[in-house]
C-alpha cells in the first residue's frame, strides 16, 4: 500500500511507540511528530493519507493544529483524546476533524477506526470527477436528482426531514457528523427542542432502513457526539 | 476577648445632637458597638409637640450614626439606665446633664449622682449642658385647642353637677362635709376624664371657690365668716389635688402599661412565629406580614445576594398576600428603579433612609436595613402612607427588623453548621476513598509492573503458556484500572456539582449499545444479552454517566457469577405512577444473600463473597450506580432471581418528544 501513508502525532513516547508499532505491524507506513508546529509542517511536505491527532499537545492546542491543517487541506484528521468530556471531541469535529478515539483505547478499537477512515478515503476517489446523481451503500440506494431512496430495490416512503437527514449522512460517510453540525444543515439552527426532534426522526429513519435485524446497522451512533453512515463492504 | 459596649442615653433636650455625636465618636474611636438607649418614662405622653419632634429627631440621629435605638420603660430614669447597664454588659455610659440651680440640688439628686452610686464599677461619662432645660411650656396645636374646650366642657359639666347634688344634700339636710365629699370626687373623675393634667389642678381650685362661693356664710360671697373654713379650703383644695394628681397619675401608668403590654405582645409573637420558619425566604416574609400588621401599609421585601439588593417581594395592605410586582399593572406604585437604589444604599450603609429620614427623604418609603452585627440580610421598605409613624410604632418596627436579623442571624449560622458537618463527612469520604483506591491501585500496578519486568528479564526460559499467561494478567490489570479510573472519574464529576449533569435526551438502546462496547470481554466465556424491546424509549440524562451506570452492572455482573453464565439487559416502560424507563441487568448467578441485599450499594461494601477468579472489587462501583441514578430523579434497586440470579434495575424519567409537524412525504416534493 503506496499511499496509506500515517501522520502520529502524539508528545507521549510510550503512546506514539504503541500507535506506530500497532500501525506498521498491519502494513501502514508511519511518519511521527511530537509536537504541533512539527505536526503542521510535516503533514504539509509530507502529505500523509490520515492523520492521527492527539490533542494534548505541549507547543500549541490541538484544535489549532486542526485549523491550520484545514485551512488547506480536506485530508483526514482523526482525533485522539484523553480528555473524557465530550465537549473536546465535539469542537474537534466541528473544526474539521473526522473521526475520534478516546484514550484508553484497545488496538483493535484504533485499526478499526483507521480502516473506516480509508474506506472513506477510497470512497470520496472514487467518486471525485463524476459527480454523481445515485448514491449506494450495500441495500440502499439514493437517487439525488429524482428524490427517491430504495432500500433493496424497492421504494422507502420517507418524510422530507427523514430524506435530507438520509442525503446530509450518505454525503458524509464516514464522518462522524456532530448533532450541532446536523441540526444546523436541517434546521438552520441548534436548538434544544431540535436535538429532541432530530432523536425522533432518526428512531423512524432506522426503523425504515432496517431490513434485516441482524445486520450491522448502517448508521451509527456516538453517544453524547453524533451519528455516522458507515460504508457497509458487499 | 471583651466587647464594650457604649451607651448614649437620649433626651428630647436641644443639646441631645451634640451628645449623640460626641458618644458617637467616641464609640467609634474605641471600636465599640454604640447604643442610644431613651428611657419611657409614664409622663412620656405629656411631653410638647416640640420635645417629642426632637425626640423623634435624636433617635433618628442616633440610627444614623449606627447605634441601635433602644427603649426602656419605667419612671426612674436612673435605676432603669442602671438595669439595663447590668444586663447588657455596659461598660460606658454617656449622658448629657444640666447644671441644676445650687437651690434645687437642695430637693433633687442629679442624675449622674444617681447612677454612679448604682452603678460604681462602670465609666460614667457627662456631658454638661446648660441649655438643656427640659422645655415645660405646652404650644397648643389646633388639635390640643379641641382638647381643652373637651376638657373644660368636661370640668364644668362634673363641677355643675356637683353642684346640684350639694345643693340637694343642703336640702336635704345633710351636712357640710358631704358635700365636701362631693366635690373632691367630682375633682377625682375630672382627672381621669380629661387628658390635660392641669384640668385637675384647675376643677380642685374652681371647686373650692364654689364651695366657698354656695355653702358657706355668707352665701353667695366669696368671703368667710367662720375662719374655721379657711382650714376646711385649705384640706379640701389639697385632697382634691392630690387625689386628681394620683388619678391622672394612674390613667397614665396604664396608658403606658397597654402600649408596653401591645409591644411586648408584637414582639413576643414575632419571635415566636420566626421561630418557627427556617427558611431565610419565609423569615422575611414573616416579618414583612409582622409590620404590616403593624403599619397597615404596603411593605417592600429586598431580599440580597452578592451584597446588593436582589429580588423584590410587595405585600399589600388590603389583601395580605405575596404578589409579584411585575404584575401590578402601570398604575400601581409598584418599587422601581429609584427604590432598588434607595434599598441598595441603606444595605451598603447599614443605615435606615427614605421617608422621614434625612437621606432620601423624598422616597415613598422608609427603608430599613436587616442587619445584625457585620451581615445584611436584606432591606423592608413600609410605605409613607397619609401620616408618619410614630416614634412608638417606629421602635416596634425597628425592634421586629432586628428579631427577623437574629432569626436570619441564626439560620444563617445553622446552615453554616450543617454545611461544616457535610463538609466534614465529605472529608472523611474522600478520605476513606483515597486509602481504598490507593490499595487498589497499588495491587494491579505492582502486577503489571512485575509482569513487564519478567518479560524483559526473560532469557528465553518461558515458554509460550507462561508468556500468554502473563500478557493476559497485564491486559486484565489494565482493564481493572481504566473501570476503576472511570468512576473515580464519574465520583468527582457528582462531587463537583450534582447540578453539572449534560442532560440530553437520548435513546436508551444507544446508551446501551455504546456501553456494552466498554464492558469487560474477556471474562471467560460469560455471555451477554441485550434483549431489544422497543427502539423509541427516550430519557433525559447525561449519557456519559448512564452508560457508566450499565457498565459497572453489567461489568459486576461478569465478575460474580460463574463461567458460562448469561447476563441478560432489559428495557422496559414502567407507566405508573408517572412514566419510566426501567433499564434491568439480570443473570443466572448465585445471587447475593438476603441479609447482603441492602447494602449492595453502600460505599465501600464489598460483600463476603469472594469473586470466583479472585478478583478484587473497590466497592465502589455500585455505589458510583445509585449517587448517578439517584442524580437523574430515578432509583435502583437488587432483587433475587427464582431459582438463583441476580437482578439489578434501575429507573429514569422518560421524556416524551412532541415532534414539530413532520408528515409530509417526500415524494410530494416531486
């Protein structure tokens, strides 16, 4: 794999040491830093395929780093946190960030999360250049230019919120979408009362896409963050 | 340490200002707590309009200056200003004295005399005056006019009527001295029918006058045959007066015992109805309700918080009961901006303001200050109404705001008690938590650290069992101290702030969902079950502690029971009484004892079962799962299963979501 090129960056040695032999023992190249201006500077010469972001840093604030990393590129930006409240791993993904990890972490919880992250990364190539009006994920297919959605080939009845709530997540598969980030694209605004109603429409939206109760469900949920589509492999 | 104590005796003299502010200054260069102290003396009522206005003024003064206004009744001066040097611990006393004629101190003591040989062991201090001579002349007001004519009405009406009698008695063929009889009784009622106590004087000199003037030889004539009558003049007139005198004397001794009796009764049931309350909230209140039965006027209540004045309660006259001010409507007065400054000041001062005082003299109403010693507690505002209080309901008012401060005073100090106790007892549990954790800590630490250094040491003598064995018990010890982490970390966050929850509404099933990732997997080949039942259950919580909450049951669960052995976790919607979800974590265990039951969630408890593998428990982690569950509004209990298993449930409130019109179908956008 010549591009599954890997940022760490991580100020705790024993922990980068962990990641990184984890990383190369399942065939990932690995590139370290230590701090956050090294951080920015190498993701930008380097131009890793993801990157692994601790937010403790000892030189700058991890949500800095985020910044900066997105104020020119979209690549990949995995969060790793030790701090338990939500509130951290909530702004990292408002700002830009993919996905999180909250330390203690298992190494199989840290593969899984990184093999997401290429799935996506592999989707969004696929689909770059054609922008295409269908969307699929194993049963589901969605029709942007027709407004229709079929879930093994036939037609889901959706309510007009159920339907953008649909598109909002397949267009972001992968990502873990933060409940502000949704209510804000769906309603405009984040309200209390929304968040309430957005548990509502999200109950009846599964209800409609579970065909098979024993199937992985197709979208996630981060307790306390958000919701995620996740690609489903046929 | 001793407190002085200062007290400046207060008269309605001219001079009283300059002995205010002298005792004033002294007070306050010696740091010591100023009382204005007035002695009520019966004959209070008869004072002028004048010296009861400048009374009114000195004890204003007094307030202003920051001494307390006290008054004491009872008619020598002297042994009550004593009295109450004793029992308040007085060490100065200051007082203001005029320089008394050299005749008259042939017929009277002066009052610093007095005191100092009844009180030897406390400083007396004087202030010479020579101006104060107590103010005898009486102006007569429109309304003291009224009085008289009553009271000469009144004179003459007895006087005539005696008369008559006499008159009927000569008839009759009575004697003299019946008469005479007559007329002293007539002087007596005279006395204690009118209200000027010179009427008595007057009726003992116009009655002798009559007599002489009627039924005496010659009649008709003011003059005497019989010098005999001079003498019988003589004993009638000073009968007559003193038997008037004692009357009026005695009319006022109840007058003043009535009022004395009125005030100690408001006081009395003040004192007795805060009592009750121990609420700072109804403590104001109460007292508001006190004054204005009183006044019978519209009583503001400012309540503090952060020093200044904070919310604002009125309570009207005619209805008696709390309103808010916000909706009185635009016409009602209702307090505004000018009387939240005015309260503010008086709290910053400590003194009393607005209506008849100096400052702010102009505000609708009089604002009092509830302080006692360096606290405020809050400020009554009593409306201006059509007259000014008198100097009488104004002490009553002024001695109700400081029972309510010493009501306050002691709530205040009773909550600071409780507040050490828990405080105390937080102590000693953090105490107790910090010996248990560090053991605790302690054993799977060395584990791995031993652990971690066989292995580097290891030459090649272990072989693969031993080595798997080894990395196994490192895992398990790692996983023991991220769960034990986690609730110290859940412990913390309840300690902080019960009120710091991040409730949002979630969906049960995700909550559980997300906390079985975080349970224990490697524990054998113990399974566990979710059993879905419905995927609409919502609660409000905060998701982080409730998932802790499953993690730890489910988690105990894993540890206590046997190998192979299943754990099932339930949802279920409890309707009665109000809607709950119950959220049940069960297996088929051995089940605990009966006698153990209840203490399954005590802190610290570890139960006198051993876990099967031996494992060490902290006892902390049901007891983490109540203070979490109990936080939300719900409850958790432990039963046992039939035939053997263990259940633990525990309960939220649901919240139901009304959904803001989402129907449409989207096909009818097409």
């Amino acid at each position: 794999m010549e591009t599954s090129k890997i940022l760490v960056v991580e100020d705790d040695k024993p922990v980068r040491n962990l990641i990184t032999t984890t990383l190369r023992m399942h065939g990932y190249t690995c590139l370290e830093a230590a701090g956050g201006s090294e951080a920015v500077m190498m993701a930008s010469s380097h131009l890793p395929s993801i990157v692994l972001l601790d937010l403790g840093l000892p030189d700058m604030d991890g949500m800095e780093v985020i910044r900066q990393i997105r104020s020119w590129s979209s690549m990949p930006i995995l969060v790793i946190s030790a701090r338990s409240d939500d509130r951290d791993k909530i702004d990292a993904l408002d700002l830009g960030a993919d996905d999180y990890i909250t330390k203690p972490f298992s190494v199989e919880e840290l593969l899984a999360r990184v093999r997401v992250t290429f799935r996506r990364l592999a989707h969004l190539q696929k689909m770059e250049g054609a922008e295409s009006p269908l969307y699929s994920n194993a049963g589901l297919k969605i029709d942007y230019s027709a407004n229709t959605v079929f879930l093994n080939g036939t037609e889901l009845h959706l309510t007009q919120t159920e339907y953008r709530l649909l598109c909002l997540l397949a267009q972001n598969t992968g990502k873990v979408l933060t409940y502000n980030y949704i209510t804000r694209n769906i309603w405009g605004s984040s309200w209390e009362n929304n968040l309430a109603t957005l548990r509502v429409v999200m109950t009846s939206l599964r209800r409609k896409l579970s065909s098979s109760k024993d199937s992985e469900p197709m979208i996630q949920t981060h307790v306390g963050i958000g919701y995620r589509m996740v690609k489903i492999e046929n | 340490m001793k407190t002085h104590k200062v007290v400046v005796c207060v008269s309605p003299a001219p001079s009283g200002p300059r002995i205010l502010r002298t005792a004033a200054e002294f007070a306050s260069a010696e740091e010591a707590p100023l009382v204005a102290l007035y002695v009520e003396t019966p004959t209070h009522a008869a004072i002028s309009e004048e010296n009861s206005r400048r009374l009114d003024a000195n004890m204003a003064l007094a307030a202003r200056l920051g001494a307390r206004v006290e008054t004491v009744f009872g008619e020598d001066v002297p042994a009550r200003i004593a009295e109450y040097a004793h029992v308040n611990e007085v060490d100065t006393i200051i007082l203001g004295q005029s320089v008394l004629p050299v005749w008259k101190t042939l017929f009277q003591t002066p009052l610093s005399d007095r005191l100092s040989s009844l009180l030897p062991d406390k400083t007396l201090m004087i202030i010479p005056d020579v101006s104060a001579r107590p103010q005898r002349t009486v102006k007569i007001s429109q309304q003291q006019e009224n009085h008289v004519l009553k009271d000469i009405v009144t004179a003459v009406l007895l006087l005539g009527a005696a008369t008559v009698l006499g008159i009927l008695f000569q008839k009759a063929g009575l004697q003299e001295a019946n008469i005479v009889t007559l007329y002293i009784l007539c002087v007596t009622l005279t006395a204690v029918m009118t209200s000027s106590p010179a009427a008595g004087i007057v009726s003992a000199a116009a009655s002798v006058v009559t007599f002489n003037y009627l039924f005496t030889e010659p009649l008709f004539y003011f003059q005497v045959y019989d010098p005999g009558y001079m003498i019988t003049f003589v004993v009638m007139f000073i009968a007559a007066f003193i038997t008037g005198t004692l009357a009026s004397r005695l009319k006022e001794y109840a007058q003043q015992s009535s009022k004395k009796a009125f005030r100690t009764q408001i006081l009395l049931d003040t004192s007795r109805i805060l009592a009750q309350e121990d609420s700072r909230g109804r403590i104001m209140e109460v007292t508001a309700g006190q004054l204005l039965k009183l006044t019978g006027r519209k009583i503001l209540i400012y309540s503090v918080a952060d020093g200044v004045p904070d919310k604002v309660k009125v309570l009207e006259p005619d209805r008696g009961e709390d309103r808010d001010p916000a909706v009185q409507g635009t016409l009602s007065a209702s307090p505004g901006e000018e009387e939240r400054e005015i309260a503010s000041w008086t709290l910053r001062e400590g003194k009393s303001a607005g209506a008849w005082t100096e400052v702010f003299s102009r505000a609708e109403y009089l604002f009092l200050p509830v302080q006692i010693y360096a606290h405020s507690y809050g400020v009554f505002a009593i409306g201006r109404g059509e007259k000014a209080l008198s100097s009488f309901v104004r002490s009553i008012c002024d001695s109700i705001v400081g029972e309510c401060a010493l009501a306050l005073e002691n709530e205040y100090n009773e909550r600071a008690r409780e507040e050490v106790a828990v405080s105390v007892k937080n102590e000693q549990l953090r105490t107790t938590l910090l010996r248990s954790i560090s053991h605790d800590l302690r054993t799977p630490l060395t584990s791995i650290y031993g652990n971690a250094d066989n292995l580097l040491a290891d030459q090649g003598n272990l072989d693969e069992a031993t080595k798997r064995e080894i990395y196994l018990d490192i895992r398990n010890d790692s996983y023991w101290l991220i769960s034990v982490v986690q609730n110290l970390l859940s412990v913390t966050r309840l300690e902080n702030a019960e009120l710091k929850l991040d409730l949002n509404m979630e969906l049960i099933d995700d909550v559980i969902d997300e906390a079985l990732k975080h349970t224990d997997h490697s524990s054998g080949n113990r399974s566990v079950l979710f059993v879905r039942s419905r995927d609409d259950l919502y609660a409000e919580m905060d998701a982080s502690l409730i998932s802790q909450v499953i993690i730890n049951l489910v988690n105990n669960a894993l540890k206590y029971t046997p190998d192979a052995s299943v754990i099932k976790v339930e949802t279920e919607e409890i309707s009665a009484p109000g809607k709950e979800i119950a959220v049940s974590v069960s297996d088929n265990g051995d089940g605990v004892s009966e006698e153990e039951l209840p203490n399954l969630f005590t802190l610290f408890y570890t139960g006198q079962k051993k876990a099967p593998d031996s494992r060490r428990g902290l006892g902390l982690g049901l007891a983490v799962c109540r203070s979490i569950v109990e936080a939300h509004g719900g409850k958790i209990c432990a039963e046992n299963l039939i035939p053997h298993g263990l259940r633990i449930w525990f309960t939220l409130p649901e919240k139901e979501i009304i959904l803001n019109g989402d129907v449409e179908d989207i096909s009818g956008r097409r």
